[in-house]
C-alpha cells in the first residue's frame, strides 16, 4: 500500500522578509527625458544626485542610470538578456536583517550578485537574483521611514533639491 506521508517541504522560509516592495527602480538611458514622461503623466517627482524619486502609494518608484543601477547590483548591463534593467527593493529596518535575507535568498536558490555592504547614501544593502533572474536589493536607509505596516514614505528632500 502505498504511503500517505507527503514529501518533505525543503523550500527556505524566512520570516524576516516581510510580503511586500518597498521600491521599485528603474535603470534608464536618459534620466531628464524619463522624468519628464512620468511628470506629464501628472507624477511628481524630486530628483537628488541624479536619481528622481517618486512617492507610488506605500512604496516609490525611482529613477535612476542603467549603467549605474546595472553597477550598483553588481551585474553586467548587457542589453537585456540577463538584466532588464529593473530591481525590486526590499528595505528593512537593520543591517542584521538585510545579512538574514539575503543569505536565506542564497540558501533558497537565489544567486546573490553583490553581498552586503556600505552604501554610498549611508545605508547598507546587498542584492540577489531569483530563480528566474529578477534581482532584489535588500536594503537598510536610515534615510526612509518605514512605517509598522511596512509602507515607505520618502522624506522630504528639503528646497536643496535640484528640480
């Protein structure tokens, strides 16, 4: 008779990462040109070290280079076969939990593409692909509030902001 016992479940759970994305960036060619299609769509935007910010409900949507988002994931931009030029973000509120995660993601299957480290903005990240190739950043931003529920709310970047 055949056994009624189902099969073990080895899938990597990690109760830290939290179901939800904090940002979502978009690597473009032409910052100025791609600001002003999102702000004709009536969004608006603050741009900071050539990188526009906008506030999408309980996350933000971000613009910024490819080539510099493409580095900063620690890829390769090569036109669109294995980086479309898109990265999911999931912030988090320590450095301890961005280590957990992306060594769970790694654990899991993923392939981490740039490990933990300092960012250049003050915070701490590291990135990884899924099974399928779409790269996560997990980061810590001191810099981004992070409500109870997980929502993001950018801050304000004062009038210094260049428009």
């Amino acid at each position: 008779m055949p056994s009624t016992t189902p099969a073990p479940d080895h899938r990597v759970t990690v109760a830290a990462m939290e179901q939800r994305v904090s940002l979502i960036t978009l690597g473009v060619s032409d910052l100025p040109r791609s600001r002003a299609f999102y702000e004709q769509l009536g969004w608006q935007g603050t741009e900071i070290e050539e990188t526009v910010f906008f506030q999408a409900g309980s996350q933000a949507v971000v613009l910024w280079g490819r080539a510099k988002l493409a580095a900063d994931a620690g890829v390769d931009d090569d036109g669109g076969r294995s980086f479309a030029g898109v990265v999911l973000a999931h912030n988090v509120r320590s450095r301890a939990e961005v280590d957990e995660i992306v060594h769970a993601a790694a654990g899991a299957g993923g392939v981490v593409t740039k490990v933990p480290t300092e960012t250049f903005y003050g915070g701490y990240a590291g990135f990884f692909r899924d099974p399928d190739g779409h790269l996560w950043e997990v980061a810590h931003n001191p810099g981004f509030v992070l409500e109870p529920d997980g929502s993001l709310t950018l801050p304000d970047f004062g009038d210094g902001a260049p428009s």
